[in-house]
C-alpha cells in the first residue's frame, strides 16, 4: 500500500514509517501540510495519514483541499482529543482520526479498514479541475460559486456551504445535527427544520427533478447524503 505520511514530529513520523515500511507497505513522509499537498499527485497515495498540528497548516485544512479533488482515504492523528476537533476534522473529510499515543498495530487496522471501505468508491488521484463535482456540477471555492450545465446558480451562504460538503464527502451521511455544527457551530439556535429548508432548496436548484432527487439523498432517520454522478 502507498502511504503519505504527513507528521513533523520526528520520533512519532520515524516509528510510524519504519513501522509500515516493515510491514511493507511504501511510506512517503513529509513534515508539513504544503509539502504533503505538493507530493500528491506524484507519489498518488492510496492512503493518507496527517497529523492535526503541523507547522505551516494544520490537518483539517489539508483534508479540506485534498477533498477540493480526491476521495483518497485520510487518518487524522493527533494529542487533541476534545470532541469538536474529532468532528471539525471528519467533516473536513478525514475517514477517521486517531488519539496520540495509540499501538501501530492499531493504526495498521484502520488503514486495512479505510481500504476495505474505499475498495469500491476509491478514486486514483487525477489531475482534475479543483471542486468538479461530476459532468453537470462544478463548484469553485475561491469564487463561492456553483455552476449547472455550465450555467452559474445564485446560492445563499448556508446552500453553498452544504453543497461544498457534501462535495468533499461523496456518499457520506450527515446528520442534521452535523450539518448545524458545520454550518453554525455548536452553539446556536439553528433548528434542524432550517437543515430540511436549506436542503429543499439546494434540491430545487441542482436536480433535474427535485420531487426525484438523483444526487442529495434523504437517509431516513439520520439525514443526508450527497450521491455523486
């Protein structure tokens, strides 16, 4: 298995990469999150581990601009283990994140697991145009803007920013819950109603048939999913 591994503390990224080169795997390491972005689309790695604090940018904005073009799976590492950074760093698009000191054992499984889940829905890096969604949806971020059939659609900021994540996260399932935390924070008055409203009409802009939604799927009893073309 090819593995970037991005991590700037020397002891901890020495174990970590000796440890997955015995077990042979092919490690390539770098120790901040630009060389990690830069390294990519050479090295095409069919698993990223990052750590959350580096020294140039952290983790949860690597994962935000390798989710900008790739679905690669992402293990998030880190000392940090308050609960609104685990759920910042998933909904940035980490399939997983892992509390320092952990067993290399244990980090080897979540890697065999990660693959085992992408095993169908993995896509190799290309060098794609940064946010294409599929052939009719393209998103740019810097200009905050969403296109249909090439043509642009006026989006609120809320609509943009759901459609942004679930962009970034094809077939995840978000909660209601999710969605407000992502979009508010988690304290705020936002009601999960609101979540249903923005949805509604994202739907009415994106789809062919919004009664018949193709791309944002209700999950039952959860929430939403983005179904990617």
């Amino acid at each position: 298995m090819r593995v970037l591994l991005i991590e700037d503390e020397t002891i901890i990224g020495d174990m970590i990469a000796m440890y997955l080169t015995d077990e042979d795997h092919k490690v390539e390491r770098v120790e901040n999150g630009r060389q990690g972005l830069d390294i990519i689309r050479v090295f095409n790695p069919e698993i990223i581990i990052t750590d959350c604090i580096l020294p140039d940018i952290d983790g949860i904005d690597v994962c935000k601009e390798i989710r900008d073009f790739s679905t690669v799976p992402i293990i998030m590492i880190s000392m940090n283990t308050d609960i609104m950074n685990r759920v910042n760093a998933l909904l940035a698009g980490a399939d997983d994140y892992l509390c320092k000191p952990f067993s290399l054992k244990e980090l080897e499984a979540r890697m065999a697991a990660q693959m085992r889940r992408a095993n169908h829905t993995y896509e190799p890096i290309q060098p794609l145009s940064p946010g294409k969604v599929d052939d009719i949806i393209s998103i740019d971020k810097a200009l905050r803007t969403i296109s249909v059939d090439g043509k642009d659609v006026e989006m609120t900021f809320s609509e943009f920013e759901i459609m942004y994540l679930f962009n970034n996260n094809p077939g995840r399932v978000f909660s209601r819950e999710e969605l407000i935390t992502y979009l508010r924070g988690s304290d705020t008055q936002v009601s999960e109603r609101s979540i249903d409203v923005f949805v509604t009409k994202l739907r009415n802009k994106i789809e062919k048939d919004p009664k018949n939604p193709q791309m944002i799927k209700t999950v039952w009893g959860i929430g939403y999913k983005f179904a990617k073309a």
